[in-house]
C-alpha cells in the first residue's frame, strides 16, 4: 500500500478547493478545517432553534388565521433548518446532543439578534423582513460553500427562506399602509430591529481574524462588511416604499459608489450581547434548556420501547 | 455527558414516481416507524416527496476515499464501455 | 340559511380551532427537534381544518360576519368545543393522550362525515380524514412508547389518562342539532361511532399496558359554551390583538 504523507494530504486538498471541488465527509481535511466547520455549522444550527423563541412568543397572539397559519409554518421551518444542519453537522463526527450541550452552557454562540424581544405584533413582520432578509444575504453565497453537505443544506435552506422574506414584509407593509396605530407599531419595530439587523453579518472585515481563513477555505465566500452592503442596499428603498424610516440620521446615498452609507454601528452593545448580556440570553438558553430537560423522559421511554420491541421480535 | 441518544437515520426520497431515491439528509429517531414520520415532517414539508427510504446510518458501509483510484480509475480506462466509443457510419439513426 | 348546520359545523370548528391552539403551544419546545417538528404539523392541520369550517359556519350563518370573526371576536360561552380540546399540554405525556383520545374520535367521525349529503362537510371530512389518519398513527404510537417504555413514561402515561378519561364522554355529545341533521343525512350519528372509538383506544392501551379508568363520573358542558377555567385565558391570548385593536386588519 502507497505511503501518504500529510503534505501530499494537503496538497490534495488545497487543489480539491482551487478547482471547486466540494469535499465531502469521509475526505482527507485539516483538523482546523474540520473544526472550524463544526463551529459555524453548528453555531448556525443553534440560531436557527434559538430564532423560533422570539417569533414563536406571538403564534398563540397572531392576529388572523392566516397569519397564525403562516407563522407557524415558517417557525417550523427553522426547525427543519437547524435540523439539516444539525445534519451536516453529524458528517463531520460531531454529536448533535454534545454541541446542544455546548448552547446550553453558554460555550457555543448563536445569532445574537435573538436575543431582543419580540413585543409587538409588528416585529414578526421587522423579523421576517429584516433578519431573514439579512439571514438570505449570508445563507446564499454559503450554497457554493466547499464542505458539500453544508452547502446541500443551505440549498434547501435558501429556497425556504424567500418565503420567510415574504412574509414579513407582507406584515410589515400592511401595517405600514394601515392605521395610525398600525404605522406607528411598523415603525417602532423597524426601529429596533434595524441596528441588530446590521450587526447579523458580524464585526467589521478588520476586526473578524477568522475571515480570511475562511475564505481561503472557501467556507466563506463573501465578507462580513461585503454582505452587509449588499442588504443596506436593498433593504433601504424597500423601506422607503412603505413610508417607513430607517432610524439612522447619517444615512445617505452615495451617487459615486452606488452604495448607501450609514452612521457607526454601536459595537459596544453587539459584544455586550454577543457575551451574555442583551435583554433575552438568559431567558433564550433556559427555555431551550427547560425543552431538553423536559423531554428527556420521552427520548428514554421511545428508546426503552424500540429496545423491548426488538428484543421481543428476536425471541 | 452520558445522555443515551436516539439512532441517527440516513433519508433517502423518491421525488416522483419514476425517480431513484436520493439521499436528502438525517434525522434522530427512535424505531424506523419514527424515523419515516419524522423524514416526512422534516424532509417533505413542500410536498417534495413520494416515497421515503430510512436506514440506520451505522448500517451503512462507504468506499474509502483514498482508495478512490483504485476503485474507479479502472472504469475510467475503459472507455469501450461508452456507446460514442464506436464509429457510426453517416446516415445511420436510432442506434 | 341553514342555524342547525352552522352550529354543527362550528363545533367541529371550535374543536380543530382550540385543540390546534394547544397544540401550537410546544412549537420551540419540543421533547427532541424532530418531535416537534411533527407537533407543529399537527397544529397547522389542525388550524387549516378550522378554518375551511369556520368560513362554511359563517356563510351558513349567514350573519355577515368571517371566519375571523367567529374565531377571534366570540365570547367564551359562544364556543362550542369540548372541554378535552382546552385542557393544558401538560407534560408531553398529557399532550399525547389527550390528542389520542381525540384523534381516534376524529378518524371515525371524518370517515362516517364523508358520506355526509351536506357536499361541503363531505368535501372537508374527505381532505381532513387524510390529516387524521396520519395524526392517529402518531399520537397511537407515542401512547404505546410512553405506556410500554420506562417505568417513569408508564407512570405520566397513565397519570394523563386517569386525570383525561372522564372527558372523553363529551365527544359523543349529541342533543336537538344532531338529530335534526342526522335525519336528513347530514350529521353523524355518534352512537354508531362510540363502539368503534372504544375498540380502537382498548386495543392501543392494551399494547401500552395502561388501564382504561374504571369511573362513570364525566365532564360536560363545552358543547354548551359551559367550559372549564381554562378556556378563558386561553382566549385572552388568542383573542389579544383583536380586541385590543378593534376593527383593524392584519
Ligand atoms: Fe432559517
Ligand atoms: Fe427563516
């Protein structure tokens, strides 16, 4: 048998990645590629679970049947997310229960934009419009991402969220269009959602060290400060068609670039939720907490079950 | 953490009649009746769906990947397997 | 305008309504991903059944009001479910038993109702049997995992089912209504139904080992707006942005 050595592997590898060629699970990797892989995709599976609290506070509250309809529907979906990257998460050899863990104990992160309060009906409409907006944003250039299985869900994933977008901005715009109460909510909501929205895409280029490895890797394809152009981009003049304000008093277009720019993002508040503190961290991983807890009697019994039934089946 | 966790299934889908299975995914279940009622709920949400395989993913044996030449650089040799092999005269069809 | 089958049809309305209601509680809080998941499908069944009934409720009605009004803007009293809908999720084990009582009602009573002569009931028994079938399936077998699994599983199992049977009766409710449509095809005669209802929970508690309570003592009165105090609050929540912002459209 041919002797391999690690430069070879590497070599491999690297040109696997110059002629994007996906790699796939049982391909020779670099232990920190592998690593880094289980971080986000597992730190992106926790948002996606974690995202259902905040919008799942108004299902048993949305105001018509429809709406209750369509919320549920699409909270359930970001349960499906979290789960096919759970899934890809597992071909890597992680356990999805020892990552869950890892949230629970506050080791692993998640989107720190959950971590605000859902309190009024107008933020299921900022939500969708704004944070699953900005979620599309970095979902898309994940699909061509260098790890298959985690590209293959974000294929999936991607052609869920449009409908997400929708939604939300269905809500938002026919509040926006309605009552003065109505508006004034639609406004409200934009107002604290828009800042956190902006800080989805993470710190400034220069501040992100892990950036340019991953763009090497090509886990990354774009850069934080790239994606968060393109969705300011967009985004503004989608509000400015409903009448709405973007809270921000240094915002301006720039006729030279074609790009808008906009004040300073308060780092301070992004780190100081990012660490534990914003309004709802606590209240977030104890109700995900309470959930695995709880249900750990269930996951005993139907496992008891299957056991007693094979054992019955074999004699 | 000694937490006893439910398999881990493998999911294949048949999107139309007429189509393979293909593999879309995984899931945790308990007993295979779980396992297809889940890969329903998870992986046929849109309707994408008529027929769902699951399997124990530890039931599951892949080639190795470094063997990778040894598997299928052979085949890759014999390219009188491939029907544009052979020479047609003009004005021959259907072959 | 027909009252007797708008009364009817809201019943079965307010039953899919406030059961998916329930239901819709656990969405994000799952015993596993997957299982909940699978509960949230029950509650989107279950609130779109609702509403295909409560639109025919209120077109036979013939009051001028929609589905959302009959479903967000009734008092407590003018909702006709049965107290087994409104009763807690409990522990998941209590969500479990309270969905199988009910699923195997429903299974029979969609069955019988797609022979209904009233085309429109038929045509929504038909496309909710299929719901149902899958709904029975589920909440059957998590009845026999948790009955036949652990010890702990067994004792919530059973527990759910000592505190949940006395409400099972009120599902073969019946009174003027019934007996009117029934006489003209229309309604399902439940006496027909109970035999089967009783078969089908004996066989699956069997393969559970759970013992059906041996008490003649039940709870009644939802189908006649008396309802238990949790209904109330439920309300308040559902009812929350309708009657906080009277008149508005969302
Ligand atoms: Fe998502
Ligand atoms: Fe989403």
């Amino acid at each position: 048998m041919k002797e391999i050595n690690l430069t070879e592997l590497e070599a491999a590898f690297q040109s696997k990645l110059d002629r994007e060629i996906r790699i796939e699970p049982n391909d020779w990797m670099p232990a920190d590629y592998r690593k880094t892989l289980i971080r986000q995709i597992s730190q992106h599976a926790h948002s996606e679970i974690v995202g259902m609290l905040p919008e799942g506070n108004w299902i048993t509250r949305a105001p018509n049947l429809r709406r209750k309809a369509v919320l549920l529907a699409k909270v359930q979906d970001e349960a499906g997310h979290g789960l096919y990257l759970y899934s890809a998460v597992e071909t890597l050899g992680a356990d999805r229960e020892e990552t869950i863990d890892d949230l629970h104990s506050g080791k692993a992160k998640y989107s720190s934009i959950f971590n605000y309060p859902t309190v009024s009906w107008a933020d299921m409409g900022a939500i969708g419009w704004l944070v699953d907006g900005a979620a599309i944003m970095n979902q898309v250039p994940l699909c061509r991402c260098s790890y298959g299985p985690y590209a293959r869900a974000m294929v999936r994933v991607c052609k869920e969220e449009s409908f997400h977008q929708r939604q939300g901005f269905e809500i938002i715009s026919k509040l926006a269009l309605g009552t003065p109460e109505q508006k004034e909510m639609a406004q409200d909501a934009l107002n604290r959602w828009w800042w956190p929205a902006l800080m989805m895409f993470g710190p400034n280029d220069a501040d992100s060290p892990h950036t340019q490895q991953s763009m090497n890797w090509k886990i990354k394809r774009s850069t934080n400060d790239e994606l968060r152009q393109l969705f300011i981009d967009v985004t503004v003049p989608q509000a400015e068609l409903i009448g709405l304000t973007i809270p921000d008093p240094d915002l301006k277009w720039n006729q030279e670039t074609g790009h808008y720019e906009i004040g300073t993002i308060n780092w301070d508040e992004f780190w100081a939720v990012v660490s534990g503190n914003g309004p709802c961290n606590r209240e977030r991983v104890a109700a995900r907490k309470k959930a695995k807890e709880d249900g750990m009697w269930v996951r005993e019994a139907a496992l008891a079950h299957a056991e007693k039934r094979k054992a019955r089946q074999a004699s | 953490m000694s937490q006893k966790e439910w398999p881990l299934w493998e999911v294949f889908i048949r999107s139309k009649q007429g189509l393979n299975h293909k593999h879309v995914g995984s899931l945790r279940a308990a007993d295979a009746e779980m396992a297809i009622e889940n890969a329903r709920d998870v992986y046929t949400r849109r309707s994408e769906g008529v027929s769902i395989w699951v399997v124990e993913s530890n039931r599951i044996f892949a080639s190795d990947p470094t063997e990778a030449d040894a598997l299928f650089e052979p085949a890759h040799s014999k390219v009188y397997r491939h029907p544009t092999f052979y020479d047609v005269p003009d004005g021959i069809s259907h072959m | 305008m027909n009252n007797s089958i708008s009364t009817y049809t809201l019943r079965i309305a307010d039953d899919s309504l406030i059961l998916g209601h329930r239901v819709s509680e656990w969405c994000g809080h799952g015993p596993i991903l997957e299982e909940d998941i699978a509960l949230t499908n029950i509650a989107l069944d279950l609130i779109g059944q609702a509403t295909s009934l409560l639109e025919y409720a209120a077109a036979t009605e013939g009051k001028g009001r929609t589905a959302d009004d009959l479903a967000f803007l009734r008092y407590e009293r003018d909702y006709t479910n049965v107290l087994l809908a409104e009763q807690p999720n409990g522990d998941f084990g209590q969500t479990i038993v309270r969905q199988w009582l009910f699923d195997t009602f429903r299974l029979f009573f969609y069955e019988a109702l797609c022979y209904s002569k009233d085309p429109q009931l038929a045509a929504i028994a038909e496309k909710s049997l299929k719901e149902t079938k899958y709904h029975f399936k589920h909440s059957s077998e998590w009845v026999i995992r948790l009955g036949d699994g652990t010890e702990e599983s067994h004792q919530r199992a059973q527990a759910a089912l000592d505190l949940l049977w006395r409400y099972a009766e009120e599902l073969f409710f019946m009174n003027a209504v019934d007996h009117e449509l029934i006489a003209q095809g229309i309604a399902v005669d439940l006496t027909t139904i109970k035999p089967l209802w009783l078969e089908r929970i004996q066989h699956v508690a069997k393969e559970a080992t759970l013992k059906l309570p041996e008490t003649n003592w039940v709870m009644k009165g939802g189908r006649e707006g008396q309802h238990s105090e949790y209904l109330g609050y439920l309300l308040a929540e559902m009812q929350y942005m309708q009657r906080t912002y009277p008149g508005m459209e969302w």
